[in-house]
C-alpha cells in the first residue's frame, strides 16, 4: 500500500511481561526478517543530495542515474511506522514523565537523524535540540507524551562514512486492565506528501481519540519527507530484554542468562515471565482504507512512481538466508501441529487432518489457515517482476 488513509486494527493484548506485542508497517525495500536488506535503506525518507548521507543512503538523490527501473535523482529508503507498540511490567511511574507500566508507543523511524546535541534517554530534550510542533493528547483524553525512552539508533558501520543515524518520533501512553481484558481501535492515518515532498502527515489513534500527530513540516530539522514508499503491514509477538525486564540489573544478578528454568537466571527475568509462554495478542480485524481517485493513494508493492520488484531481483542475496535458493520465501499454506481444527481457523478457514497437521480450505492460508490467501498483481508489471514486489 502506499498513502492508506485509515489503517484500523481491533485487538486485546494478553499482559506478558518481557514480550513485545507489535503492528507495524515497514517500507518495501526492506524486509522484516531478512537483516541485510535493511542495510543503507532503514528507516530513510529523504530526498535531498547531501554528501554527508550519500554513501549511507544507497539510493540517494545524488544519483544521476537510478537503476532497476528507478527514477533519477530520487532518494528512496524503507522507512518504518509504528501503528502501536506494548511495553509490559510492573505498575511503576516512570522518570520525567506521567507516563507508567504498561503503556503502548506510537512512532515513526526516520533517516537521516539529528547527529548533534542528542537527547538524554530517560530526559527531556533541550529547547531547539529535538523535533517540535508534534500533537499530543487530543483534548487530555490520552494523556500521552512525548517517549523519552527511546530516540532512536545510529547505524555504525565499518567506514565512518556508511555510518548513520535514525530518529525514533514517538509517544507514549499509559494502559489499564481494560486493554488486557477487552478489544480496543488502534489507528494511523498516513498522508503521503506532495510529489515535491511538502506536506502529509501521520496521525495514531486509540479509540478514535488522537494520540500522537507528525506533519511534514515537523520534519524540517533534518530535511526528512513523510514516507511515499510502498509499505506493508506486520503484526507480530517479541522478546527482548529491553523490553519490561528488569532495570537495572538487580543487585548481585548478573542479568547474562535469561533461560527458563535455570535457577542461576531467575533473578534476570520478569516476574512470572516464564508462565507466558506461549504468548499471543488476539486481532479481531485489520482494515485498510485509501482513498478512491487519490493519485498519492496507490494500491500495490511496486508502484510506478516507488518501483521496488526489479531492485529485489537484482539483490536477490539481500532477501535470502543460508541455505535459501531464492529469495522471499512462499507463505506456508497448512502445516502447523494441531490438536482440532479450532486450531485451525475453527472449519471455516482450514481442518486439523489425521496427521495432526493444519489442512487449509480455498480462500486461507499460512501455517494455521489465518490470513486470507489474496493476491494483488500489477497489470503493469510481467508476472516475475510482480512476483519479486509483491510477495
């Protein structure tokens, strides 16, 4: 998709500390899971010739001539929006905020970041020192603030001049018992900018009430544009020791083993982490809107204007692990180890067979039959480049 106007999603969490419950979109260039095709493309949206970023940002609008169907002096990236994160734990206040456990994060990940004069983690950033005019906490109903706790990451590669760094323009809000026990809308509204990368803007949404607010001239600091990549969605379950777990260290832990069931780690890990696995958040739906005869609203992976299929062809090895014979993987239809078919999307969607195995019926797939087996193929495009952008 590139420029959904509404993208809803309705679900409930399961309070698992340590794990990190996710919807994100992520530009198409890269792909989640695949780490080397990140590479000097996550999470840039800028299109600028600048001789400070132009080694770092591979496809940069230095570029005379952009290959693989791409146009000239056009900066792309695989910029990444952050629909809703959830940081789990222990009910506790957290430090220069009204901000506690739990709570959920709303970002976007931009490229090329602020390289001088850097927020404090935990603090808050000096006057002129940070990105300003966001919107927060429409009308004190989500009483959301700006994340203190993450600024981004710098990128540091082997020559200086391929290093870089990433801004994270996030917000935060606190969590009740009621987001674990009941259904809630989560929304981001993307805009993409004009075609000379003025304006757009993304907006989140929990419950319909705004949480968080960028506009493209928020961006103005670094020259950085709202995305007009092609995107894809990805809903997932983490875990990570920087989320909901301990800090710091407890005294006398040594906070280097984090296995269940081993005593000597115990003191590392969250209280009750163990009995949650396996973890889980339920999604009732996700939809996505765009709207109709809006040219910046384009339907597909490889649209003309942000072509990606014949970039992902001539890197195949970025888009691949050990021992893969070609890139991007297909989708698992069936397989997945089941007790019923409640297992398996519950009759509708797919069966448990004979073997205990998920069997999908038309229409479903993935390893429990849960996704809809749809399929978009650009008319413009021949069936192998369609292949490599949108599968």
């Amino acid at each position: 998709m590139n420029g959904s106007l509404f993208l809803d999603s309705n679900f409930r969490w399961y309070y698992s500390y340590g794990m990190k419950l996710s919807v994100w979109i992520l530009g198409n260039l890269a792909r989640a899971t695949y780490v080397g095709s990140s590479d000097y493309m996550w999470p840039y949206s800028y299109n600028q010739c600048d001789n400070a970023n132009r080694l770092s940002q591979e496809i940069n609008a230095c570029s005379r001539v952009n290959h693989y169907g791409m146009e000239d002096f056009r900066g792309r990236g695989a910029p990444e929006i952050d629909l809703v994160e959830a940081m789990q734990g222990d009910a506790e206040k957290l430090p220069s905020t009204t901000i506690t456990r739990p709570y959920q994060s709303a970002s976007f990940q931009v490229s090329p970041g602020i390289e001088r004069d850097r927020p404090v983690l935990g603090m808050k950033p000096k006057q002129g020192h940070w990105y300003t005019g966001m919107e927060y906490n429409h009308n004190n109903l989500t009483k959301s603030e700006l994340n203190l706790f993450f600024y981004g990451v710098k990128l540091v590669h082997k020559l200086k001049s391929y290093t870089y760094q990433a801004d994270a323009l996030s917000a935060n809000r606190g969590l009740n018992t009621s987001h674990y026990t009941n259904q809630h809308i989560y929304r981001v509204e993307w805009e993409p900018p004009d075609e000379d990368g003025s304006g757009g803007y993304i907006r989140w949404y929990t419950d319909d009430v705004l949480l968080y607010g960028i506009t493209g001239s928020n961006l103005h600091t670094t020259g950085s544009e709202i995305p007009s990549e092609a995107m894809y969605l990805l809903m997932n379950t983490a875990v990570a020791s920087s989320w909901g777990f301990p800090k710091p260290c407890p005294e006398g832990c040594s906070c280097k083993c984090y296995e269940c069931g081993n005593p000597e780690c115990a003191c590392a890990l969250p209280t009750g982490y163990c009995e949650n696995f396996p973890a889980s958040f339920d999604i009732d739906y996700v939809r996505v809107f765009q709207a109709v005869g809006e040219k910046k609203h384009v339907l597909g992976c490889s649209p003309e204007k942000r072509p990606t299929s014949l970039f992902i062809k001539g890197h195949q090895k970025r888009y691949m692990e050990t021992g893969d014979t070609s890139p991007l993987q297909p989708i698992q239809s069936g397989g997945a180890p089941c007790r019923d078919s409640n297992d398996c999307g519950s009759n509708k969607n797919g069966y448990c067979s004979s073997r205990g195995l998920c069997v999908c019926k038309d229409k479903y797939t993935g390893p429990t039959c849960l996704a809809h087996a749809g399929l978009y193929t650009n008319e413009s495009l021949s069936y192998e480049e369609s292949k490599f952008g949108c599968k």
